[in-house]
C-alpha cells in the first residue's frame, strides 16, 4: 500500500486500567511490528517484529529504572532482498525486573539465534546458533563477575555448500557461577563435536569427536596448572562395516576417585554417544546423541535427589532418509542440583529446538521453534504452584512451503510466577 510511509503497525495496549496501583505513571505493553518482512516495497531497508513489554508497570519496586523484556525478531533472513547483510533471530530477556537483589547490574537472559545457516544465498558467511544464558543475575555472591552458560551451536556441519570450512559443535558450560570457592578463576566444562565425520565431501581432512572437560574449578590443589580432562575420539573409523548392531560409545567418568566427601555414593560423568545416527543403514530406527552428565558428585548438600544435567540431540534432523518422522534438537538443563532450598520440587531449564523448520522435505507437517523456561527454580516463594515462562515460535511463517495452512508467532507468558497476589487467576 502506497500510504505505508515505513510498513509497520504499531498496537498499544495502555494497560494502566488494571489500576490495582496508583503508582503507575506509564503502564503500557507496547508491540510493534514492522511489516517490511512482507517485502511488498523495495525500500524496506530491515524487516523485523520487534515485541516491547514494558514491564515496569508491576511498579513494586521504586528502584526499577528499567524493567522490561525486549523481543527483538529480526526476519530480515527471510532474504527475499540481496541487501540482507546479516538473518538472525535475537530474543533478549532482561530479568533485571526480578531486581531482588541492588548489586544486580546486569541480569539478563540472551538467546540469539543465526538463521543465516539456513543458506539459502551463496552470501552467507557463516551459519550459526547461538544461545547465551547469563545467570549473572542469579547473583547470590558479588564475586560473580561473570556467571554465564553459553552454549553455541555451529551447524555449518550442513555442508550443503562448498564453503564451509568447518564443520563443529560446540557446547560451552561456564561452571563458573557456581562459585563455591572464591579460587575458581575459570571453572568451565567444554564439549566439542567436530560432525565433519559425516564427511558426505571428501574436502573433510579430519573426522574427530572431542570432549574436554576442563576440572580446573575443582581446585582443591594448588598443582593443578590445567586440571582439565581431554578426551580425543576419532570416530572416523566408524560404520564402513554392516555389523555395527546398536553404534554407541560410552565415556563413564567415575569421580569418585576425587572423594572430597564420603557422603558421595555414585559420583560420576556418563558420555554416552549413540552413533546410530550415522544412519547410512535402513535399520537405523532412531538416530541421536545423548550426552548425560550426571553433577550428583556435587553433593555439597545431602538432600540432592537428582542433580543432573542432560544433553540430547536427535539428529535425525539431517534426515536422509524418508522414516524420520521428527527431526529435533532437545537441550535439558535439571538445575535442580543447585538445591540451595529444600522447597525445590523440580527446577529446570528446557530448550526444545525443533528443526522441522528446516522443511528439507514435504512430510514436515509443522515446523516450530519452542523455547521453554520453567523459572520455578527460583522459589523465592512457597505459592510457587507454577512458574514458567514459555516462548513458542512458529516458523510456519517462513511458508517456503505452500501446505502451510498457518503463519504465526506464539509468545506465551505465564506471569503467574510473580504471584504476589491470591486474586490472580491466570496470569
């Protein structure tokens, strides 16, 4: 439409007639949507949906200069115009409203996520994604002077084209936060999956699977120059022979041995990897990895039921062959081994990545991206019946594909966590 002077909508919703608070000054929701992604006009220079939540109309705290979450979606990888320099997706959470804590000068949640590896045009440089957790807002010791999980996930691995030098996976675990003791300068679990050993091209020099744990945030000893572990396997040998029944290595890592307290009945680090998901035979019904990490050692405190800390990725994603009928990726992360309160019923973080967005292929019925927190881990309060926060993205609406019957982008947020009046029903 020729009246569109930049393509957007803009929708406020001034919510200060919830009124439950006369303070409020400015409470308002504000969304705005930039339609450019439509691309019906040249002069779109960036197409994007951004999603403001002013969130500072909760107001409990006079302190707040800044509550708010800010969703920024940048679609311009949509690509339908060769300017597009950079497709990402960027979700940036900023729990600095929780703002329990004064010392909190940077709480936030960062979830960035690449699509450029989607590669489409020959432009794309490199294909990523990227998702970052700062749990520096956690905050329960100033000394945190970055308390971050990062986890990064090169899937260049693709190798659809030529250009790509490397192919790896990468999952990156700051320990860090943790924190128990003040000589942790850099306490880190790294896990490394070079998957150029799919080697579908011959220009792969190196097929190799690496696992380094780096045990320096143990540190009871002064002599550890590196306290780290480093596990090397080259699993390019693998599956040039049809008697391979069930493909699976397992690292089982007993740390017992370190035995700092005798309480530790079963403390021990379980690598399990199925490499069935080599899947150049018919047979292969499922193909994934599954990396369990069981933190049970921790152990600081007798009432750990249940530390852990799980790792799944079903690559059936790659789906060559037509049986896959769900290609996803699935990250569990159990905080419950924190523990610091014995009102922890089930603390967890779960990140699903369903990657049917791909779409590759036609039997993809629905391709969608589900990010799920469950915030219940905070338990700063008992009423606590359910804390969550759940984000859930329909990509359908990149609609490369005619059989997408719907387009849309779901954000769902529970706000029943914060709770802190009986009256509200549903938040």
């Amino acid at each position: 439409m020729s009246q569109y002077l930049a393509g957007c909508h803009n929708i406020r919703l001034d919510v200060s007639f919830f009124g439950w608070m006369s303070q409020f000054s400015a409470g308002c929701l504000i969304f705005r949507l930039d339609v450019s992604l439509f691309g019906w006009m040249s002069h779109f220079s960036a197409g994007c949906l951004i999603f403001r939540l002013d969130v500072s109309i909760f107001g409990w705290m006079s302190h707040f200069s800044a509550g708010c979450l800010n969703i920024r979606l940048d679609v311009s990888f949509f690509g339908w115009m060769s300017h597009f320099s950079a497709g990402c997706l960027i979700f940036r959470l900023d729990v600095s409203i929780f703002g329990w804590m004064s010392h909190f000068s940077a709480g936030c949640l960062i979830i960035r996520l690449d699509v450029s590896f989607f590669g489409w045009m020959s432009h794309f440089s490199a294909g990523c994604l990227n998702i970052r957790l700062d749990v520096s807002f956690f905050g329960w010791m100033s000394q945190y002077s970055a308390g971050c999980l990062i986890f990064w996930l090169d899937n260049s691995f693709f190798g659809w084209m030529s250009h790509f030098s490397a192919g790896c996976l990468n999952i990156r675990l700051d320990v860090s936060f943790f924190g128990w003791m003040s000589h942790f300068s850099a306490g880190c679990i790294i896990f490394r999956l070079d998957v150029s050993y799919f080697g579908w091209m011959s220009h792969f020099s190196a097929g190799c699977l690496i696992f380094r744990l780096d045990v320096s945030f143990f540190g009871w000893m002064s002599q550890y120059s590196a306290g780290c572990h480093n596990i090397r396997l080259d699993v390019s040998f693998f599956g040039w022979m049809s008697q391979y029944s069930a493909g699976c290595l397992i690292f089982r890592l007993d740390v017992s041995l370190f035995g700092w307290m005798s309480h530790i009945s079963a403390g021990c680090l379980i690598f399990r990897l199925d490499v069935s998901f080599f899947g150049w035979m018919s047979q292969y019904s499922a193909g994934c990895h599954n990396i369990r990490l069981d933190v049970s050692f921790f152990g600081w405190m007798s009432h750990f039921s249940a530390g852990c800390l799980t790792f799944r990725l079903d690559v059936s994603i790659f789906g060559w062959m037509s049986q896959y009928s769900a290609g996803c990726l699935i990250f569990r992360l159990d905080v419950s081994f924190f523990g610091w309160m014995s009102h922890f019923s089930a603390g967890c973080l779960n990140i699903r990545l369903d990657v049917t967005i791909f779409g590759w292929m036609s039997h993809f019925s629905a391709g969608c991206l589900i990010f799920r927190l469950d915030v219940s881990f905070f338990g700063w309060m008992s009423h606590f019946s359910c804390g969550c926060l759940n984000i859930r993205l329909d990509v359908t609406i990149f609609g490369w594909m005619s059989h997408f019957s719907a387009g849309c982008l779901n954000i769902w947020l529970d706000v029943s966590i914060f709770g802190w009046m009986s009256h509200f029903l549903a938040g």
